[in-house]
DNA sequence: CTAGATGCAAACAGTTTGCGTCACT
DNA sequence: AGTGACGCAAACTGTTTGCATCTAG
C-alpha cells in the first residue's frame, strides 16, 4: 500500500532519523484499521517495546505529520465548535491557523454519488472541508518566501 | 439568519426550558463569528452574566446540539486520528460510534467549483466525510426503532 | 562527537461529573 | 410542587513540556 517497503529509506527520504522506536510505531501505524488514536498506537506498540512512553508516540507522530509521512484524519480536533447556520455551508479551514468560514454549499456542483457506499452505511450528510491557508496565513507565507 | 426570532418559541419548539442563561448563550452564540469554542463563548457571556459558570456554558451547549438547534463543526474533534493512507480518500463516519473508514475518491464525481472562493484564501485539497450510521449503529437504531 | 531522540514525571488544556441549591413550568 | 437547570469544585482525559540520559549519523 506504501510506496516505501523500507522504513529506513523512508526516513532518508523525509530527512528523519531511523530509530527502532520510529519503525515499531510505524509499523503498527500502517497495519491498524481504522484510524488509531495516539493512545491506542501506544497500547499496541507497547507489547513490542515495553519500555516506550507516551510522549515518545505523540512527538514521533508529531515528527510523522510534518514531515508529510502522516496526516491527521481531521485539522479539527482539539476543541468543540459550534455552528448555528442551519443553512446548507461548508467550511474554509486553514490549515495553520485553524480558522474555519462558512462558505455556502453552492460554491461547487452538488456531490453526485458514481458507486454505492459500502453495504449498510445509512447517509445522512456530507460535510465537506476546504482546506488551505487563510488571507492573513498565505500573505504571511508569501513574505517569509520573499524573504528567504 | 435564522428561522425563529423568538428565543422563547425556539425553546418550546424543541422541547427545552427557557432560561436566562440559554437565551443570553444563544444571543451570543448567533453573533460570534468564526465558529467559537464552548471556552470563548463563556467569556463573552460572563461580561453579561458574571455567575455563570463553565459548566453551565458546556451543558447547554451540548442540550443545543441534541435538541438540533446547533451543531457541531466537526465529528473529530475530541482525539487526534492517524491517516497513513496517502492515496485521495474521504472518509465515512459514524455520527453515533464515531468510527471512521476510508472510501476511495471515486465514490462520488469529482468536486468541481462553481463559484471562486472568498479572495485570497489559498486552496489545497478537500476533505470530505461522508456523515451517517455505520453498520453496526444503524442495526441497532433499526431494534430500537422497531421495539417501540 | 554532537544534535537530536527517548523516557519519565509533572504540568496543562479541555471537558465532565456529583451534589446542593435554585428556578421554570 | 416537582423536575430539571445552575454553580461550584473536584475529577478526568488527552496532550505537552522540561530535563537528564542515550543513540544515530
């Protein structure tokens, strides 16, 4: 599924530092379904590599994420938001600062289904992020380029 | 913007007490843009209302969002999730069990503007959950339902 | 040899809960 | 009058940080 098949190329790659740690937590990274959280990564990991922490999990998934092995599933954990338009929208969300605007859900053409979702999947909505920098955070990006 | 300009009918018609504290929330809520936390709309009430408490701005906030009368941003919030897989996907969630699954981009036509977006707002890529009740959820919503 | 990775414990942020009191219906 | 809302403080969960030690390059 992986492009890489060797983690140590992978890391030469992103410009990381192989470490067992790393492998073991990517390892098991790719072979979990459904999309882990950090604590059920660590759980797992942990029967390999009894001596590991927490924290190691987090920062090397942190390392993972910048360095564009990973993503997050979501830019929008962390903290509730509310929404109160009732309207049919979708969000802007930017990437850095976590902004999020509404944007009308008309800003593109309505989502056709091509397939059948998966057998027993009951549709309810779509909720679609556009995700990318906002005005403040792309000039900001633009200045520290020029800079450079 | 909304439909019910009366706070209090607003109440009735989901089946809610009315309460100062509700309507002073709610008054706030509608008028923030940007979609705030349960945190930053409590210090904007508290200049208001100077004895509520944090809580109190949680309980009805989450009593808003079960009534309808909100909703939250995101289903993701709450835990950082792990995406290894690289190729375009979205995601099906479960707005009960809160479970993802991939699906790959082809189940539905690609997303194509319509309008341009909001000036200066710099795109990257989209990412679309597909909301619903997975399989398991939706059988048992389907026991229940029949039950009664 | 040295920058950076790890492990540990303590600190934090966001959120929930238990309980006594108070207020809407 | 009774159910449910409020306010407070304490508990909890998820996450980050400081620092001493260790290790990959």
């Amino acid at each position: 599924m992986q492009i890489h098949t060797d983690f140590r190329e992978l890391c030469r790659s992103h410009g990381l530092a192989m470490t067992h740690q790393r492998q073991v937590i990517y390892d098991m990274l790719v072979v979990m379904p459904g999309h882990p959280s950090p604590e059920e990564v660590f759980d797992r990991v942990r029967k390999k590599l009894p001596s590991i922490s927490l924290a190691t999990v987090y920062k090397t998934i942190h390392t993972f994420i910048e360095s564009g092995i990973l993503r997050e599933v979501s830019p929008h954990h962390g903290s509730l938001r509310v929404d109160d338009n009732i309207r049919p929208h979708h969000h802007l969300v930017c990437t850095t600062c976590k902004s999020i605007t509404d944007v009308d859900d008309s800003v593109f053409e309505p989502l056709r289904f091509k397939h059948r979702l998966p057998q027993g999947f009951k549709f309810e909505r779509f909720a679609v992020d556009i995700l990318g920098l906002c005005p403040q955070c792309a000039a900001k990006a633009d200045k520290r380029h020029k800079a450079q």
